[in-house]
C-alpha cells in the first residue's frame, strides 16, 4: 500500500472539503490563497492517487427509521471462509462495515437496524446461517466523535521526514 506524502496545501484542502464535500473549490481557494485551478489540479491529483475516493451525503440512520446501531464480532466456525463470508455479508443491507480484525474475532461488522427486535432478527436469520460458531453483540446508543483522519489539523507536521523512499 503506498504512502503519499501530502504538503501543507494538500492537508488544508482536505480539512476544508472533508468539513463539507459541497464546498465551492473557488471557496476553498480563497480559502488557501490560490486559483481555482490550483485546486481543481490538486483534487485531480488526491483522486488519482486515491486519496480522495469520491464524495457522498451521509445520511442520518435514525431520522429514516434505523434507531439501533450495533457492532458485532463475529467468530467463523471455519476462518478460512472468510472471503464467502465477506461476500454474504455484502448482500445484508443491514451490515454497513465489515473489518477483518486482530485478536479475538474473525470479523468485527457494523449493524444498522429498526430497532432491538429487528437487530435480533438479522442476528439470527442473516448472520447465524453464514457459518458462525458465535458472535457479541455491542449496542451503541450515540457516536460522540465522528470524523475523518486526523492528519488534516496537522500542519505543522514535518514536510522533511525521511519515508525510507529516495
């Protein structure tokens, strides 16, 4: 996986169209005093590096009925299944994240849900059928921080640090 390195400009950019994809890049020019083109350039370059991977409105789970949000780990009666376990967790709706994990699960996964019985119900209907020895399931009740990467405050970061690469 390759690592970019990204300068002053590249990072404030990023904070400013990470706070809202929506924002005029003559905006954000003015913003980081230069042209609009030096920007429209600089998004063209974050995207073919695959930096940026596009843009999205992020929809409020609860406010179109999906009340209950829940991460479950997943322990795979056989680990080696992993991909066709990926591949059936991918056509569950429900399921918005899937990681593969160190420590004790097989899989940790993001649950969106109606509410407790529904969660119940893709529990045992959707997830049990797949091959799972067990799971834990944790309920959360509100994301108090949801951001993106950190690195976009870091401006003052060093721009000289050897990468390994010459």
């Amino acid at each position: 996986m390759a690592n970019h390195r990204l300068d002053a400009l590249d990072r404030k950019i990023l904070k400013l169209i990470s706070a809202d994809a929506r924002i005029p890049f003559l905006e954000v020019a003015r913003a980081c005093n230069v042209s609009g083109a030096a920007i429209h350039q600089r998004i063209q370059k974050l995207t073919s590096l695959g930096i940026l991977k596009g843009s999205q409105f992020i929809i409020d789970p609860e406010k179109v009925g999906y009340e209950t949000c829940a991460y479950v780990g997943l322990y795979l009666k056989d680990p080696s299944e992993f991909d066709a376990v990926v591949e059936k967790l991918k056509a569950i709706p429900e399921v918005t994240e899937c990681h593969y994990t160190t420590g004790g699960y097989d899989m940790f996964i993001k649950i969106y849900s109606r509410n407790n019985h529904h969660l119940l119900n893709i529990i045992h209907d959707k997830l049990q059928p797949l091959g799972l020895s067990r799971s834990e399931t944790i309920v959360s009740f509100n994301a108090v921080i949801d951001r993106q990467l950190p690195i976009f405050d870091n401006t003052d970061e060093e721009e000289d640090e050897d990468d390994g690469e010459d």
